[in-house]
C-alpha cells in the first residue's frame, strides 16, 4: 500500500503545480512575477493608470542621435490546468497605446516562442484594446514586447497592459438541434 501511496502523491504535486495560473496579471503588485528587459532608451515600469486600474507601462523616447530606439520586455511562465486536460488554454490581456511628436511602435506577443499576436500603432488609441489567444493546457512562457518602429529625436511612446489572464477550458462538442420528427425523418 506504501508503494501505492507515493505515486499517487507525485502525480498530486504535479498537478497541483500545473493548475497555477498568471501571477499578478492585474498589476495590482507592480511587476511582482514578471521578468523584464529592456534596450536603450527603453524602460518598462508599473503604472497606476489601467483598466480599472494599476498596468505595467512600456516606454520609449529619442535619443540624442536622433533615433528613438528601444524595445521592452515582459515575461512569465505559468501553468494553464494541466498538460493531461483535453482543452485549451484561453489567454487574453488589455492594451492602449500612446504617442508623441510621430512615434510609432509595435506590440506583439509570443506563446511558447510562437508569435500569437502583432500590432502597429502610430495614433493613440481611445481606450483598452481586448486581444484573446489559445493554446493547449499545460505548461507556457508568455512573451509581451513592444518596439520602436519610426520617429525622430522628440519622439516618445507608451504602451500600457492590464488584466492577463490564462485559463485551461474543456473542448466542448456542439450540440445540433432538432427535434424528434427531424432526427427520425433523417434515418429512414
């Protein structure tokens, strides 16, 4: 019965620690749970300004050589329920953007080291963008970056993320409706 017992408790911790899901996607912590890097004149910081509130900030601005450069980075792995689920990972997060003195920048997102989402922005934008993606359960290494795209020395911009989110979700089988008459009329 011992020797019962101790493979039933690893396969428990195991999915026990598969069923975590994105640490502090609401900002609410600050940058608590992510990794970050950052290029020249780049920075990612927290921010108090979200959707409702609290963000992770991504800013660039020019530089003394007239090109404003920089790409900035958010990472983190997480588990999405379990690898052994029949499902799929659902992940979404909000975004706005702004700009000034004709910066332009790009926000794109990988999963897994797969490119899942990309986006040009060279106006601000009114609000939080919705952006939604899929996987399959188990293990991911979520990857949010935003990179300059054309500007001059008094360009700058910000992107600004919120709400991330990440849950593994049943496959569902459709239903088709009919009712008796049909079904019966359509197997004689």
């Amino acid at each position: 019965m011992r020797h019962l017992f101790a493979p039933i408790a690893l396969v428990c911790l195991l999915a026990g620690a598969s069923q975590a899901q994105v640490t502090n996607g609401s900002f609410d912590s600050g940058l608590a749970g992510w990794g970050t890097a950052t290029t020249v004149f780049a920075t990612v910081a927290p921010s108090t300004y979200g959707s409702p509130a609290n963000s992770a900030q991504f800013s660039a601005s020019g530089s003394i050589f007239n090109t404003p450069i920089g790409t900035a980075k958010l990472t983190q792995s997480f588990g999405c329920g379990s690898s052994f689920e029949d499902g799929y990972c659902m992940m979404s997060f909000d975004y706005t953007f702004a700009r000034n003195m004709d910066g332009a920048a790009r926000i794109s997102v990988l999963v897994d080291g797969n490119p899942v989402y990309t986006a040009d922005h060279s106006a601000n934008l009114n609000g939080f963008v919705p952006v939604s993606f899929t996987a399959g359960c188990g293990l991911h290494q979520l990857e949010i970056t935003t990179s300059y795209l054309s500007g001059n020395a008094l360009s700058a911009w910000s992107f600004w993320v919120d709400n991330v989110t990440a849950a593994c979700l049943p496959n569902e089988v459709p239903t088709e409706s009919g009712t008796w008459g049909s079904i019966k009329a359509t197997y004689r």
